[in-house]
C-alpha cells in the first residue's frame, strides 16, 4: 500500500468508526506511529 492509498484508507475508517488511536492505525498499515502522526498532520492541511 503507497501513502496515498493509506490515507484514503485512514480517513474511510474515521469516517466509518468516527475514531480510532494512532497505535492501532499503526497497526493495520505496518508502519510507525510516526508515520500516521505524518499522514494525520497531511490530511489535516488539505
């Protein structure tokens, strides 16, 4: 999965559960808190 679908995916599940933790969209995606912290920071300047 590339960032871009990552994020698609990040918001679909917001969007569906209304919340989740960065630890467990790290998780799901396999990747580093940190990388979700990024994603989340991006999606919230769109």
């Amino acid at each position: 999965m590339n960032l871009f679908e990552r994020r698609n995916a990040i918001m679909k599940i917001l969007r569906k559960e209304g919340r989740t933790t960065v630890s467990s969209l790290a998780q799901r995606f396999d990747v580093s808190e940190r990388a979700i912290y990024s994603d989340i920071t991006a999606l919230s300047l769109d």
